[in-house]
C-alpha cells in the first residue's frame, strides 16, 4: 500500500524489518540507501524495485537512525507527477538536499519517477549537485548512472521513452514481508483530461499471466500471505491480444495458489468492469470482497469533459452487480472537486451519487491543473468555490464511512495482523490489521494470551466502530471471540 495509507504500527513494522536486514549486513558496502517516495502504488511498486536493484549491486538500506541522522550515501527521490505542485515539491525537496550534499561531499542524490520522466535535462540544469536522473522505465540504469557520475562529477541524465523491460524483471527488496504487490501491466491507453500518466507511463502494455503467477508464486514462497494486482487499468488486461476474459481468468488462478490467503487488485475502470470479473472476485475464495473504483465525478456533463468513458447510471449498476454478489463488498473510490465547467448543479450531482452509492472512503482531491494535459487549458472555477465543495463532500463521506464502520460493531471479523507496537498500539495493548474488505482493526490481546506477530490471522468480536477504524477487545467472559491462526 501507498506508505501515505499506512499506520504507524504498519510503518513501524516495516522499518523494523529494514533495520533487521542492515543489521545483517553490518557494513555500509558500495554506500548506505534512503529512497523517499512519492504519490501511487505504482511508485511504491517502482521503489521496491529501485531498492532491489540498488542491494543487488551492493547498496545497503539505511535504518531508521542512519535516516534521521543524515548518515546516507544515497537518496533516491522517486517522484510523482499528478498534482499542480508536483514540480515544486520535486525542486524544494531536492534544494533542500542541497544543504545536505554540502555538509556530506560525497552524498549521492538520485531523481527518478514521473517527473523525472517529464522534465529529464531540465532537472539537472536547476540542481546540478544531482548525481542521476532515471526515468520510469530506467529503473535498471540506476547503479551504472551513480558510478558514472562518481567518476565524471557531473550529472548522468536517462530517460527512455520505450519499454523494454518490465519493472516486475527487476530485483524488489520488498517493503513488507507478507503484503507485496505484484504488476500486472504498466501504462494506460485512456485519454482522461486531466491526467499526465499516460505521458509519464506510455501505453498500457501487459505482462504474460505466467510471468505474473509465477511472481505470486515467488512472493508466496518468500513469506507473503496477501498480493495486490496492480495496473493503471487493471481490468483491461488482456484487451492488448483480444482476451477480454483475461483479468476473470488471472483471478481465478490465483485462487489455485496454495498458501495465498488474499488477493487484491487496484484499479479498475468503470468503463471496462465486466461481470465475469464481479463473479471471478465471489467465487474464488481467497479473492477479498473489497473494490477501489474512481467515479471521479457524479455528473455526465463532467465525465465527458473529462474524457471518461461512462456515464454515472453504468457506474451505479455496476455497485449494483458487485453487492448483490457479494453483499459484504467494501467499496472505495476517487473523486475530483472542481474540475473546469463544475457548476453547482454539477456537484450536486456528485453529492447524489456518494448518497446512493454509500462508499466505505473516498480519496477526494480538489483539482488542480497539470501542464501538458487539455484540462489545463480550460476556464477553472474559482478556488474559494472549490474549497467549500470539497469541505461538504468530505463532511458527507465522513458521516457515511462512520454510520458504515457501525454496521461492523458485534460481527466477527478474520484480521490479518500488519504492525505491531505502534504508537497508539503500544499504549493500549493493541496490534493492528486489516478485515478481510481492507477495514482496519485495533485488536486488544486478552490478559494471559500471547500477542500475535505479522502475518498471523486474527478472528475476533469487533466491539467499537471509530471514525475511521474499528476496535476489537473481546471480552472472553462475554461468550466474545479470539482466536488465533498463524
């Protein structure tokens, strides 16, 4: 998951396996590693792979006091480039750095991901005291590009318009041991106004079901129990070689992998949701009930500005599909205030749709103009008029996303544990997870009963809904549930 996402015992977790692994190491090899990242999955994913790659040629990641101490060889910023101030935020992280390649000569600083992949020379030009810039597809080229620049003391520019290897080819030092996601495809051929992927990323080009199963595979053997199927588009896979069917059938195979506990996919597009992937996701069982699907807008007028190809009625049907097939579905979605043309009666709509279709969250963002994309071009609507849709469409989520999580208070739930002794966690005695649908729970252990570690399987009574997690501390006593799988 996006680390944004995360929480702290989750964050916590990870970077204790981090520090377990440079411990082992016990050296600093070719230079100790930090990459920071930024915006989707797809650059978690990418960073997986940029650290796999960097370990391979006998970089060491830094622990968490080497990070905060500023005791690195090597930081790697992977970029992205949705929002308007990507740019700045690249140029003000990377500035800021500066001050830290002054105090450490030979600290290596590295830009890679979307903006890279866009602004390319431009980059080295403003900041000089870079080391490499890499695009999106030359994640590969990144050990060469930083002895290159060790040995000239100038900037080394890559970035390559075409795909020639998949990312998934890469070594991935994976962020978590039991949760790992796991590329279907990369790029996208949808022409959304308002997006920059399809230039950052390319064409969608898919990977061959065997080399993706035998990644699950390799993932599973490695300690994974959950992958997440990740794609721009994950449900036209297969479109590329006419199998429409493709994605239903990835599913199902996935289903046959002995040791899988869960499988997810992120996202889908309303346009290409068929309903032989709504019955892939309810009859195979290790496929979770959970589905993130952008309506972006409730209102035609502005889907068709914004160059997405469905109308609200086709998104609301398919709702429709996914809960009468699996009643328990947990859904969530993406949604833009804003957008050039929005009138009120536009977001009115919006307000509608989020009423009936009730999603369990919604990752709202006020729209911002990205250069190089048609919907910078259009007449905005004025920012203080944005600013107070936004905030009644997040007050109107809040309260439905609360009155959702009460459905869950009594129910037995199977909560797979993700982090232990977060903050909070540490405090109350809890361990943290998540439900089958992706719900987080904090889990109070019983007096007398051992704590469970990552990856092991919780089923227990779910006692409290809070705004945005639920609590689970059974009272035994009660006839309440707890048990543990591991």
């Amino acid at each position: 998951m996006n680390e944004d996402m995360m929480t702290e015992a989750e964050r916590a977790s990870i970077t204790a396996e981090t520090e377990d692994a440079a411990a082992i190491a016990g050296q600093r090899g070719k230079g100790v590693f930090h990459i920071h990242t930024l915006g989707c999955q797809m650059n978690v994913h990418d960073s997986e792979r940029i650290a796999g790659v960097l370990e391979a040629d006998g970089y060491v990641p830094a622990t968490e006091e080497q990070i905060e101490g500023h005791d690195v060889d090597l930081i790697v910023l992977n970029t992205c480039a949705v929002r308007e101030n990507a740019a700045e935020r690249m140029y003000g992280t990377v500035g800021l750095w500066a001050d830290m390649k002054r105090q450490r000569p030979n600290l290596q600083i590295a830009v890679g991901g979307c903006m890279a992949q866009l602004d390319r020379e431009k980059i080295a030009k403003k900041a000089p005291w870079i080391a490499a810039v890499f695009g999106t597809k030359n994640i590969g080229d990144l050990p060469s590009l930083l002895d290159q620049n060790r040995a000239s003391g100038t900037p080394q520019v890559k970035v390559a318009d075409q795909l020639e290897v998949f990312p998934s080819q890469l070594p991935a030092a994976r962020a978590s041991r039991i949760s790992s996601w796991v590329a279907i495809s990369v790029g996208c051929n949808n022409t959304c106004t308002f997006c920059i992927v399809p230039t950052t990323r390319g064409k969608e080009k898919d990977r061959r079901p065997g080399d993706i199963l035998d990644e699950v595979r390799a993932c599973v053997a490695d300690g994974a129990k959950e992958v997440t199927l990740l794609g721009q588009n994950v449900n036209s896979f297969g479109y590329g070689i006419g199998d429409r069917y493709a994605f239903s059938k990835l599913l199902r195979a996935c289903g046959e992998i002995e040791g899988l506990e869960r499988v997810r996919f992120t996202s889908p597009h309303p346009a290409a949701f068929t309903d032989d992937v709504i019955a892939a996701m309810a009859e195979t069982p290790n496929v979770m009930h959970q589905l993130h699907m952008p309506l972006q807008s409730g209102s035609d007028k502005i889907l068709r500005a914004m160059r997405r190809s469905y109308r609200t009625t086709k998104f609301m049907d398919i709702l429709g599909k996914v809960r009468q097939a699996m009643p328990d579905a947990q859904i969530s979605t993406d949604i833009i205030v804003g957008f050039p043309g929005e009138t009120e009666e536009d977001f009115q709509a919006t307000l509608d749709v989020v009423r009936q279709a009730r999603f369990s969250s919604a990752f709202t963002f006020i729209y911002s103009p990205r250069p190089g994309t048609p919907a910078a071009e259009m007449e905005q609507v004025p920012h203080d008029v944005v600013q107070d849709r936004f905030e009644r469409l997040v007050a109107l989520q809040e309260q439905i996303t609360e009155e959702n999580l009460k459905t869950f208070e009594g129910k037995t739930v199977e909560v797979m544990i993700t982090g232990t002794q977060g903050k909070k966690d540490a405090a109350t005695h809890r361990v943290t997870g998540r439900e089958k649908t992706g719900v987080l729970v904090h889990i109070g252990v019983p007096e007398g009963y051992p704590e469970p570690q990552i990856g092991d399987f919780v089923t227990v009574t779910v006692t409290h809904a809070a705004r945005h997690n639920l609590i689970a501390d059974p009272d035994l006593k009660a006839g309440q549930t707890y048990h543990v799988r591991h």
